[in-house]
C-alpha cells in the first residue's frame, strides 16, 4: 500500500517563485511515481514552482520516453515503484548512459534507503512529508550546481586507458560500458586511478571506505579483509564488462595499484 502523503505545506505557500525570472523557470523534470492523485497534485505544484514536468507512472514508460528522443535536466524519482523500484531503475539508466541528476522523493525515508539512494549514484534524498516547496529548493540547487562552463566540465573526466571516470556524477566506464559502481567503489577506483604503477595501501584504500582513522574487523590489520572483500566486488564488476580484466594488481601485506605507469605513458 503507497503511504500517504499531502503534497499541500500551505505553512510554504506564503510565497511562490516568479516562473520567468526563477532560475529553474525553463528546467525540464521528469517526475516517476505510480500513486495518480499525489503525481498530479505535485506535478502541477511543482509547475507552479517553475518547472517544466513531464510525468510517468512507472520507470518503463520514462525509459521509452527518453529512447525515443525526450530530454530534461533532472529525474525525480519514487522509491516504491510497480516492476522496477526507483533504487533499480537508477543504475538502468546510468546503463543505458543516461547521465542526469535524480532525486529520490519517498514516503520511506529511512537512513538505510537514504545512505542506499547516494551509494547508488542518486544527488539527492527528499521526504515527501517536506513538501513540494522543500523539493523545488533543492533540484534549484543541484541545477545551479551543475551550470558550469564547459572547458570546466572537460578536466574533470579521468581516462586511463579503457577506464573513463566522471567524478562529478560518481560514474566509471571501462569499453564505453556504465560499471554501475557504488559511491565507495567508484572511490577506490579513482584513488587507484590516479596513481597509475604506484602502490596504494591497504590503510589508505580503506580511508576512501570509511574516513581516517576508522578502524574495523579483528586485530590490528584486521580492516584489511573488508578491503580485499571490496576490491574483489570491484574486479568483479569489470569482470562482467571484460572477463580479461587485470588492471588491479595486488602487492601482499601492502596494498595495490592500478596498472603499469608504462602502459598509460607509452
């Protein structure tokens, strides 16, 4: 059963943004969520907010709708979708290369769905019982924040070889191919990345895990079993694009690196 929700904050209402001068006035939404009268109510809300709202009932229908040519410049999501829940549908489209910023909108906003939602590549995790007004504020945020220049956009994409990274996304390409990585995963990967034919610890690769100076597991070095266990799920992800994948070399007892610098420099 959907959870009920009122998309109606009346206490937010005492104001409401000029669509032509609002810096979201011509931003394209696409808004999923399978509950009818909460996607027509907020949608037209939101219209009201400045956006542009193209709205679906489930994830198929928008997934059509982008392959037959449709753009935007953001994607609200549901959680609880019929066939493909949200958290499912947002690592199809980092597939199917479709790059945009998705906000999650959910009446289940737990901090394990929440911490799932960022791991999974999501800009943002919103609560429905915070109103409409609260979600316009923050894809105005995630919209301005993505309005840079293009040179600017350009250095931030790291090639190494087959490897392409877009840090500003969260997302790793090996053969064109979207690895669907966590956040953490693609963290480790951009740490090895970026020190092509030099070793990286065991201690620093778990500081991208967690933060420095966390320690878990038994003993003294005992965090080093949850980094061989990450790295695995790693090699196995590029695995699954490339069953000759070997560009992450181990150095027992002290950590690993990607690659050969020679490989990368000729």
């Amino acid at each position: 059963m959907k959870e009920s929700v009122s998309v109606w904050d009346n206490s937010n209402h005492a104001t409401k943004p000029n669509a032509s001068s609002d810096a979201a006035a011509r931003a394209r939404l696409l808004f999923v969520d399978d509950d009818d009268a909460y996607r027509e109510a907020a949608g037209a809300e939101l219209v009201d907010h400045g956006f542009s709202v193209e709205s679906f009932s489930d994830g198929a229908s928008m997934m059509n709708s982008i392959s037959a040519g449709l753009s935007a410049d953001v994607i609200v999501l549901d959680w609880s979708l019929p066939a493909t829940p949200g958290i499912d549908l947002l690592p199809q489209l980092r597939r199917r290369g479709v790059v945009l910023p998705v906000v999650f909108l959910t009446g289940r906003a737990t901090p394990a769905n929440e911490n799932l939602a960022f791991d999974k590549g999501a800009l943002d995790f919103v609560d429905k019982a915070r109103g409409v007004p609260i979600l316009a504020k923050r894809l105005r945020l995630i919209l301005e924040s993505s309005k840079r220049p293009q040179e600017l956009e350009a250095e931030e994409i790291l090639q190494r070889g087959r490897l392409v990274l877009k840090p500003r996304v969260g997302r790793a390409y090996w053969n064109d191919v979207d690895l669907n990585l966590t956040l953490t995963e693609f963290n480790i990967v951009k740490l090895l990345a970026s020190s092509v034919g030099d070793y990286v610890t065991y201690r620093a690769v778990y500081d991208c895990m967690h933060h420095v100076g966390f320690i878990a597991g038994s003993g003294e070095h005992g965090y080093r079993t949850n980094v061989r266990s990450c790295i695995k799920r790693i090699r196995n992800k590029f695995r699954e694009s490339d069953s000759t994948f070997a560009e992450i070399e181990n150095f027992p007892s002290f950590g690993y690196r990607w690659g050969r610098a020679s490989k990368y420099t000729g």
